[in-house]
C-alpha cells in the first residue's frame, strides 16, 4: 500500500526553537499533502492543505506565519514550527493524496517544548 | 452543526460480539467516505474506503446511507485486537480537497 514517510518521529526542544517535520511520499506522488494537529484524546485537526508548486491554505486560526509549510515537490512536503512554545506541544501528523484517492497518513510527529 | 458527527463511545464489548457504529455528515453534496483506524498515539491508518453499493472486508462491512446522510461500520466477531479509534472521514467534492473527520468513536474489546 501507499508509504508516507514523516520525520522526525519525536522531538524535544526548549521554548523559542524552530522546528522542522518532514513528510515524503515514499511510492506515488502527492498531488496534495494535509497537516492535522492531535491533542491528547481530540480528533485531528486540520491545520492546512498544500498542494505542490503553490502557496499553502491554512485554516481559520492557525497562524501561517508560525506554521510555515513548503511543498517544493510531489513526494516532499515540510512544516516548520516558528519559535516553538510550549502550548505548540502536540502531536502533528501529515497526509498524503494523490488525486481523489484516500489519504495515507505519515507516523506522526509528537513535539514536546519545554 | 458539525460537518460529520460520530458517537464518541466508549464501546466496551466482549469478544465474538458484533458492534456497529455510524456517523452522519451534513453536506448532501459528499462524494468521498472513508472509515480509518487510529491506535492510541498512533496515525490513522485506512480501514476502509465507503462505496454507495456497501462494501465488505472481512468482518468488516461499511454502508452508506445518501438519502438519511450517514455511514456506518459493521464488526462482526470482534477480536482484542479490534480495540481502536475509528475515525469516520467524508470529503466533499464541491470543497476541492478539504476532508472532514468525525472525533471518533473509541472501541475496546474485552477477553
């Protein structure tokens, strides 16, 4: 089946640190990729949608200034956490689709700040 | 109102049962549904896709419902190793490819 590849898989790093989470599409291209955000027993929360080539579309209240998302191919997407805080501890998990087909999801990522 | 609803559970049932769990979605124009399966901090993982004619995978069968807006999964004969988060998932097609997640409706099999 379709292989999405996130890393890394868990991150520690002190208050004001930029971190950056890979998501690859390790055996079809992606036309499109999604990052959710899962806090601790809450569904996924989509954060935004990217599709290759073009500027990503965030969702309502999150902000795309801190979350900065690249999608410079059709197998890579990045997300960079901006200047981390503790409240942006969680659990971030990237998808991947290749046209109407369903998503797969990567392993996660949990990102603790402390 | 939400765009899929799912019953959050929990679901205690003892093995060899069989469970069914359904989700409603709001926007008539949905094309696209699909059931996954999320282990406790783990990602989602794709159980099933939904098709309008039902499918079956085994002891799992899916069913859509377009004139009532609901899906629903069908367990048959649940093992231990069914215990999970099932996560009902809808995209509809005129949003492009926004997808919607029900919160999950939680399963625990009991020996």
């Amino acid at each position: 089946g379709a292989v999405v590849s996130q890393h890394p898989s868990w991150v520690i790093c002190k208050s004001g640190t930029s971190v950056k989470i890979e998501c690859r599409s390790l055996d079809f291209q992606a036309t499109t990729m999604f990052w959710y955000r899962q806090f601790p027993k809450q569904s996924l929360m989509l954060m935004a949608t990217s599709n290759e080539g073009s500027k990503a579309t965030y969702e309502q209240g999150v902000e795309k200034d801190k979350f900065l998302i690249n999608h410079a191919s059709l197998t890579l997407s990045t997300l960079t956490v901006t200047s981390a805080h503790p409240e942006d501890s969680s659990f971030y998990i990237c998808s991947a689709r290749r046209g109407y087909q369903p998503q797969h999801f990567g392993d996660g990522t949990r990102l603790s700040i402390l | 109102r939400k765009e899929v609803e799912q019953d959050p559970g929990p679901f205690n049932v003892p093995e060899g049962a069989t469970v069914a769990f359904n989700c409603t979605y709001s926007n008539s124009a949905s094309q696209s549904f699909f059931w996954y399966r999320q282990d406790c901090r783990k990602e989602p993982k794709l159980l099933m896709s939904v098709y309008s004619s039902g499918n079956e995978d085994g002891r799992f069968t899916a069913q859509l419902n377009r004139a009532s807006q609901y899906i629903s999964l069908l367990i048959r004969d649940s093992k231990l190793s069914d215990s999970a988060t099932y996560l009902c998932v809808v995209n509809p097609r005129d949003t492009g490819n926004q997808f919607y997640f029900g919160t999950g409706t939680s399963l625990t099999v009991i020996p």
